[in-house]
C-alpha cells in the first residue's frame, strides 16, 4: 500500500472510482429517462448506446483531466479517444459475460453477479487506462 501511495498509483484509483461513480450516475440520468418515456419497456435496450456515448464522453474528460493528469506521457487526440472508448466497452462486454455467466449458466439472482463483474471490470479498465490510454 505504502509503494502505490508514493507512486501515484493509489490517488489514481481512488480518482478513478469516484469519477466512474459518476459517470455512472451521468448514464442512469440518460438512462432511465429514456426508458421511462421514450422506449417501452421490452425496448429498453435502445436507449443503451445513448446513456453509454453520453457517460463515455463525461467518463473521458474526467478521467484525462483528473484521474490520470500528470501521469505519462500521453498524446492527446482522436487515437487517445479511440483507446478509451474501446476500453470502456471492453468492460461493458466483460460486466456483460460475467452477469450472463452468473444468470444464465449458473443460475444466481441477477445481483449475485454484481461484485465479481464490478470488481473484475473496474480493475481491468484501470490498468489498461493507466497503461495504454493515459501512459
């Protein structure tokens, strides 16, 4: 713990997880809205991509500018953009497989695989943010 504190590694984290907190909250408010009064219930999918855009977006500036400020020696532009939004899907497609595993294959409760897909997505977008988009 002392070794991360000194290297930056911790504030990094702890930045990380609040400003995913709320990009969280930025894509229930695109989120929910929309399933509430513009996609019925079973089409509630549809409104996905745009909560996602919107909270990628926020999630980006966020994490540029304060999670990870200072840290590499990053070239900002549409690659570094590219980066991040796929990383960010890659953990949406991961928090995906594990709840469907969880569900589907084992059977659990849908919220019994909420720990395992948070703790595995949170901590696989972070090092490949800290290492391949932000470095």
């Amino acid at each position: 713990m002392r070794r991360w504190r000194e290297s930056g590694v911790l504030g990094q984290l702890i930045r990380f997880g609040i400003a995913g907190g709320i990009s969280t909250l930025i894509y229930a408010s695109v989120y929910l809205p929309l399933t509430s009064f513009v996609f019925a219930r079973e089409q509630a999918v549809y409104a996905v991509p745009f909560a996602f855009a919107v909270a990628v977006t926020a999630g980006f500036f966020l994490h540029s500018r304060w999670s990870f400020k200072g840290h590499g020696t990053r070239t900002p532009g549409p690659v570094q953009q590219a980066k991040f939004v796929a990383v960010q899907g890659s953990g949406m497609a991961l928090n995906a497989v594990v709840t469907w595993a969880g569900t589907a294959l084992l059977g659990y409760p849908a919220w019994v695989p909420l720990l395992p897909a948070i703790v595995l997505a949170t901590g696989m977008t972070f090092l490949l943010n800290r290492y391949l988009v932000f470095a």
